[in-house]
C-alpha cells in the first residue's frame, strides 16, 4: 500500500489552471522525484497535497483519506514539507531550532510547569538531548549547534531545513529543490541525507532542478509540463523518454 497517494489534483489561480488531474504515489522508504520546466506545476502540486491552496482531487495518507484536513493537522500525522526558500528561526541557534521542530513531542503544559517546575527543567532537558541527536543524526555536528543558521555554511542550511521538516519523525516529506544554490560536497551530503530519510522508512518526494542528483537517489520520477503528468517512470525509462527529452531534459541542454 502506498503511504502517500494522491488522485486528480487540480489547481486552478483564476483563469490559470496551474495543476491538471494529477496523480502520483509513494511508498514508505521509496525517493519520488518530480521534474520539470519552470512554471510546471511542481511547487502548486506539493501546495495541493498540503492543502495550502483551494483544490480538487484526493489526497491519502496510508489508508486514510486526509483530503479535507487543514495544513498543520496534516504536519501532526506526519505528512510535511520544505519550501524552496530556507525556512527555520534566524535569531533562535540549530538546537534551540530543533528544539522547535520537536516542541509537540517535549512540552509541558503551563499549569504543570508551574505547579512542577522540576519536571519542566527534565522536560528541557529531554528535548536539549533530542533536538541534538536529531542534528547529529544527519551530519550537522555538535560544534555547529549553539550557532545561528545566519553563522553555518549555506549547505548546512539546506539540511538544516530539511532536518527541521522531519522533526520527531515525519512519514511523508515533501522537499522543494533542497540542492538549489549548492554543488560539490554540499550536494554529496544532501544526497547521503535523502537516502538516510529512505533508509528510515519515510515516503520522500523532491522536486529538483539538479538532474545528476534526482536521478542519482530516485526510485522513480514523475515528468510535469504545463500542469500534467507527461511521464512516470525509473530514472533510466525517463532519461529515454523522448517526449521529456522534447519538453525538459532537452530544452534544458
């Protein structure tokens, strides 16, 4: 069964129809990669399965439709996403930061922290040693986290959005061009990261521009031009396809 399926999404900006019948699925530890020209419909296709913008079609989640929940219950199940601009608290540093991402799971309610405040100090304690695991676990090192995002290396921003997506553990993450700007070792550490989310058993969908990495670490790939789907299939299929070779791969050489 798979753990995100999504069913005729439309998306229509006024006169502008931005998505058309789109469907797609991914299954628990599987990399979907979804390509395309700018202006496809790439981004309004994870706003539309985010419930962030008015849409038709469905949206499951394991074996459960969510089509009608909000954004942020759709977070609390586990379904998130990045956006292509990095997203996180300038002032707060990469612990407090994942600290943020994990509040839901390490919070005590004001009446308990003031009628216990023993329990709130090992509450923050417990949350400290969690939001640090959760950053060490994916390569950003202890040293970095007491700075904030504006003092790391750009690279280590991208992760850092991508680890604050995840959070406590998300099942399903939608990614927005996470290699955009980087190149190099930035973009090996990227690649190790995404294929760690796999390994962990999440539903990964990335929208990248970066072809050598979508078709390094996808499973399989989704072809969107001018709102459609044009084509779905392995990366070799894909690369061979000759109308994503006409409408992407090809235009972009």
């Amino acid at each position: 069964m798979p753990l995100l399926r999504v069913e005729g999404l439309t998306v229509r900006y006024g006169a502008l129809t931005a998505l058309n019948d789109m469907s797609w699925q991914v299954e628990a530890g599987e990399i979907l990669g979804i390509i395309g020209p700018n202006g496809a419909g790439k981004s309004s296709c994870f706003a539309a399965v985010t419930h962030a913008v008015r849409r038709a079609g469905t949206v499951w989640l394991a074996d459960e439709d969510v089509t009608g929940l909000p954004t942020f219950e759709l977070a609390r199940r586990g379904l998130r996403r990045t956006f292509q601009q990095n997203a996180f608290f300038g002032e707060l540093t990469l612990l407090e930061n994942a600290m943020a991402a994990m509040l839901r799971e390490h919070s005590t309610s004001l009446p308990r922290s003031i009628a216990l405040p023993w329990r709130e100090r090992t509450t923050r304690r417990n949350a400290e040693a969690a939001a640090a695991k959760l950053l060490t676990s994916f390569g950003i090192e202890p040293q970095d986290h007491g700075k904030r995002p504006g003092d790391i290396a750009y690279g280590t921003q991208r992760l850092l959005s991508v680890v604050l997506a995840y959070g406590a553990g998300a099942h399903a993450l939608l990614i927005d061009e996470p290699a955009a700007g980087t190149g190099g070792t930035d973009m090996r550490r990227l690649a190790d990261l995404l294929v760690d989310l796999r390994r962990r058993g999440v539903a990964v969908v990335v929208i990248e521009h970066h072809m050598d990495l979508i078709m390094a670490i996808a499973d399989r790939i989704v072809v969107i031009d001018q709102g459609r789907k044009l084509a779905e299939g392995a990366p070799a299929e894909v690369q061979r396809n000759p109308a994503v070779l006409e409408a992407y791969l090809g235009r972009a050489a």
